[in-house]
C-alpha cells in the first residue's frame, strides 16, 4: 500500500463517519478551524493533516471505527515492509 493509497482510506473512513453523524463538510470545518476545502481536500486524501484527522475522531462518533482503521492500515503497511 502506498502512501496515496492509505490517505484516500483514511479520507473515506473520515467522510463516512462524518456523513454518518449529519455533519457537513462547512460545519466540520468550523469544528477543525479550517476552510471547507480543506476538509474536502482531507477526505480525498490530497490533505494529510494529522490534527484533522485527530478532530474528526473527537467530534464524530465513530473514533472506534478510524481506530480499527489505523490499525489495519498500520498491519498492511508493517506487512509490505516484510515482503521486500
């Protein structure tokens, strides 16, 4: 997995708890204190700051869910670094 690959997992894991919650991408940027496009640019994967992705699991409801996504993505990457 490459590194463009992880930002859109991440992105979409984002954007998906977020739509879960009924958050738009305007309000989830005022709770960030960042402009709107760069949560749109965060759930594409074209932004990875990492204190968005901390404010999502703070305000959404589904820190769980991101978690156990870190963790696979963690495992995939420790994985590939074995195979080489």
């Amino acid at each position: 997995m490459n590194n463009n690959d992880l930002l859109i997992k991440i992105g979409e894991c984002c954007r998906r708890a977020r739509e879960d919650d009924h958050i738009t991408q305007k309000q989830m940027a005022a709770y960030c204190g960042v402009c709107q496009q760069n949560i749109s640019k965060f759930e594409t994967g074209l932004n990875n700051s990492c204190s968005i992705l901390f404010r999502y699991m703070a305000i959404c409801d589904h820190y769980r869910d991101l978690m156990d996504l870190l963790m696979k993505i963690r495992n995939e990457v420790l994985s590939d670094g074995q195979n080489d």
